[in-house]
C-alpha cells in the first residue's frame, strides 16, 4: 500500500499542463485542494487504508494494473507540463516600481507559478502566472485605497525588506497581460480602468488619456477582425515613478487601480453599454461670470443634451474668485442616442438670451479604428479651461474576457488532446475511488470538525472579553474548555480531524500574537494588528 500511496500522490501534485484541472503544485484552486485532502487521508486513516487493501487484493491483477495506469499518469502529466504548461487565461507580468528587479526584462514571482517556466509571449524572461481572467479594482467604487482593499493579486507586497516600509498600500506597479483571441466575426474589444493603459491588438494600438484617467474611469475600445490575433495590454498605475522608496506617502494622484478586459462585443452592443462623458469648465475671458446652460446639438441642429451648470471650488479658489463657482458642466449621453458611425455635435453655451459657440466634438465608431472621439475649441467670448472627453460605462453590464488556450494543430494538436483527456479520466476515477473509500470517515470526521472548531469559537470570544483566574500564565476556564475536548477527539477515530483544526486555530493565533509583538505593535483588538492574510494564492501583509 505504501507503493501505491506515494504514486497516488505523485500523480495530484507533479506539475501538468494548465490545462488539466488537478494540474499539481500549487493547489490554487479549492476543488484541487480538496481532492488532494480526499486522497491522501484514504491512505492516513488505518479504517480506510485496510479497507482499500480489501479491494485491492480482491482481484490479482488490479493492484498491478492500478500502479501501472498511475506511474503512465505521473509520465504523460509531466510532458504535458513542458508541452503546454499554461491554461486558459492572460500570461501576466507584474512589475514594482519601488524598488524594481534588476533585470528589466524579468517579471515578479507569484506562488501561482512556482516552477519558474521560461516560457513567454510577452518578451519577458518569464511571467509570474496566468489570469483567467483580468477585473480587478477596488471593493467598493470610487475608491482611492491600495492594494489591501482590492482584488489585484500583487506577488511582491510581501517581499522583505526589500518593500518593508509599512505605509505600503498604494504601491506603485507595472503589469502586462497578453493572450492570443480567436473570434468568428469582427467585433470591438473594450478595455475599462483607471490609471494608464495601452492595448495593442493585432496591427491596431490605442491607450488612454493619462492625463485624465486618474481622476475618473473610462475606456477605450478596440476593433477585433476576424481570426486569431494576438492582444498586449501594458497597465501603469502609480502615484510617483520612482526607483527608491520615499520615507513619506507621496500624494494621492486619483482613483485606485483598476482594469477590466470586456467580452468582444457588436456594434448595437457598443453603442448600448458606453456612454459620451464630457466634463468642462466655462468662463467668461474677464472671469467675471458663467454661462447659465449648456447645450449639445446633432449635425442637423436638433438638441442632445443639456447641463445645468455645477460648483466647481477647486477652480474658484484657485482664482480666488466665489463668483466663479457655478463654472462646472457635465455631459454623459449613451451612443444610442448619437448618429450611427459619425457624429458631429456642435457645443453652445448659453447667457440669458444670447448663444455663443464653444466648440465641435466628433465621436467615430469604426471597424478599423475603434471608438474614437475629436475636439475642436472655438475662440469668442468664452474660455474652458477645462474640456475633457471621455468614454465610461456601468462595469456591471460588462463581462470579463475568458481567453480559450489554443493547442496545436494536426497529430500534436490531438497527441496531446488525448494526453490530457487520459490525465483528466484517470485522476477524476482515483478522486472517485478515495471518496467511495472514505467517504463514511469523511463524513464523521468533518462534523467533528465543525463542532470543535464552533466550540473553539464559542469559547475564544467569551474568554476574550472575560477576566479569567489563572494559574501560572494560563486561564483556568481554558483549560477546563480544551482539556475533555481533546480527549474526545484523541479517543475518536477521526479525532485527528479535529485535532488538526485545534492546531490550525492555536497556530494562526500565536502567529499573530508573535507578529505584534517583535514588530513593536501595541496589543490592540485584534483588527489593530499587523494581520497575515491570504488574497487569493499570494499572501499579503497590512497593519
């Protein structure tokens, strides 16, 4: 059994191809984890080891032919590692701007991709793993938190001391993302975030406006033709660019980070889901007053939109001037609602009776450049400092981009098909039989589980908050708690279940209290602390 325990093992954790679902170390998903845990407590647990024995032994030639389907298993997941080692999803470089790697062309390591593989599309020496998908942002929008109040799985904020200064939250960082896109019809891809971006997809390339793309959201899209192409998102988001780490915070720029790769969508979806957003501020030359409306007209003359005018303090107060307040405007119109391809809209700004033209905006959804947008200012009576352009949407009504992996054609494209179909079939019956074998144990032991682990719980936030006699440096109450728990559970056959979560809760908390302590941190409730916590498969550190 010893034999067939370690090849059981080998053929979960040796690396495979991304493609595989139980593709090896590292287990970054849970149903991977679980198996894992399934298979290898049958061969822990004496009940279910003698068990499997029995079937084993039932049949001469199974346990031969078992070994020998499991050491194929552990060949073929191999080769398919060095085949095709990633799945389905974007190839990801990320990059710190504090304190960069010295070698330029290197990405930071993720424990996503512990193999190191030197293998990448985006002219990097490696990459640091693969994302099925790219929407990360913030937890709540507008935001300007960092990293800890986000879902970007940044691999190197835990990098000590090499970025050990505590105020890091909003770190500087780079990230490129590049996948290959095969699409059976011409469409438009969109790309939506704040800070800087540049999209190159297949001889097309277009970014957004730096300038702007820090205050608010906004997005760019991007003509897909027909076929396979290949697609390079180059993403920046930084409050200062800056090798060396300052002793201070630098100011916040803007929004928090955020990017999100869309679905391809049609034209009539386009057109739909993206608004016109224009933002301005309106003066006269004297800066003595404000127009009271401002309307957009359509190429025939008809009326789009209007804006009210809106306080804009920063702008009074910059000019020192309370009478400028009321400067600011704000348009947001949906496509739908503009001429289909061209549009070109005419801006006025109106004064009691009279109106006066401010300028020209045309907006071009095309298949060969994308969703583009042209100002054009007119000189006369008033100034705008301020006219910004720009495309946004509702995020929600967008759905993220699943890049499919694209295998080889011909005999190797269907070799390694039928390799992986055999991997897949194989690992799937080897989960089957651990749960068929164990599953009453299982079962038994991960209710003993729940119950100590609700007991510990039960236990921890009453003893937190009681004063409690001691004797020596331990609680009384705790122990007369803890001390007929154990017993149970070593006196149960699943008890090392149990047990394990005991360990696990005991481990977590003294790691915790050994943190505070050696980092001079005072003993405050426990969200007061520096806490280590898992976002997704890289760890993170925040205080």
């Amino acid at each position: 059994m010893r034999r067939l325990a370690v090849v059981s093992a080998a053929a979960l954790v040796l690396p495979g191809s991304g493609l595989l679902w139980l593709n090896g170390l590292p287990l970054t998903s849970v149903s991977e984890f679980a198996a894992v845990v399934v298979v290898l407590a049958t061969f822990l647990v004496p009940a279910t080891r003698r068990r499997l024995a029995v079937i084993m032994n039932s049949r001469a030639w199974l346990k031969p032919m078992t070994l020998t389907i499991l050491t194929v298993v552990c060949l073929t997941k191999v080769l398919t590692f060095f085949w095709m080692p990633y799945g389905r999803g974007f190839e990801a470089c990320y990059r710190s701007i504090y304190a960069p790697l010295a070698n330029s062309g290197e990405c930071e390591r993720s424990f996503d991709n512990w193999w190191g593989t030197k293998r990448s599309s985006l002219g990097t020496s490696n990459i640091s793993r693969v994302e099925p998908v790219v929407d990360f942002g913030p937890s709540t929008f507008p935001s300007t938190r960092g990293a800890s109040d986000s879902t970007w799985d940044l691999p190197f904020t835990n990098d000590y001391p090499r970025l050990g200064a505590l105020w890091l939250d909003r770190i500087p960082f780079t990230a490129q993302f590049g996948t290959t896109l095969e699409s059976d019809s011409a469409g438009y891809l969109i790309v939506y975030g704040t800070g800087e971006f540049q999209i190159s997809l297949g001889a097309v390339s277009k970014a957004s406006d730096s300038n702007t793309s820090y205050a608010h959201q906004q997005l760019v899209v991007v003509p897909v033709k027909r076929g396979t192409s290949e697609l390079r998102v180059n993403y920046q988001h930084a409050d200062e660019v800056a090798a060396e780490i300052p002793d201070e915070p630098p100011a916040i720029k803007g929004l928090s980070p955020r990017l999100l790769i869309g679905e391809i969508l049609r034209a009539q979806e386009v057109r739909k889901k993206v608004n016109l957003r224009l933002r301005l501020v309106v003066v006269d030359r004297e800066l003595r007053q404000t127009p009271t409306e401002l309307q957009l007209l359509g190429p025939d003359g008809s009326l789009v939109a209007t804006a009210e005018p809106s306080e804009r303090p920063d702008f009074a107060s910059a000019l020192k001037n309370q009478s400028l307040l009321m400067s600011g405007f704000d348009f947001e119109i949906p496509l739908h609602r503009l001429p289909e391809r061209l549009s070109e809209l005419t801006l006025h700004a109106v004064h009691k009776t009279a109106t006066s033209p401010l300028g020209a905006i045309t907006v071009e959804l095309s298949p060969s450049k994308g969703l583009s947008v042209e100002t054009r200012a007119e000189q006369g009576i008033w100034n705008t400092p301020q006219f910004s352009v720009w495309f946004d949407t509702d995020a929600t009504n967008l759905n993220p981009l699943r890049p499919e992996a694209i295998t080889p054609t011909g005999f190797s494209g269907l070799a390694l098909r039928s390799l992986l179909f055999f991997i897949s079939l194989a690992s799937i019956a080897l989960v089957l039989l651990s749960l068929l074998v164990f599953g009453r144990e299982m079962w038994r032991g991960l209710g003993q589980a729940a119950i100590t682990l609700v007991i510990l719980y039960a236990a921890t936030r009453w003893l937190w908050n009681v004063s409690l006699p001691k004797f020596g440096d331990a609680p009384i109450l705790w122990m007369l708690v803890a001390t007929p728990l154990a017993i149970w559970l070593v006196r149960s056959r699943q008890g090392w279940i149990g047990l394990l979560a005991m360990a696990i809760s005991a481990g977590v908390s003294t790691i915790t209290d050994l943190t505070a302590r050696f980092s001079s941190i005072p003993n405050d409730a426990w969200w007061g602390r520096m806490i280590f916590f898992s976002r997704y498969d890289d760890w993170f550190v925040t205080q």
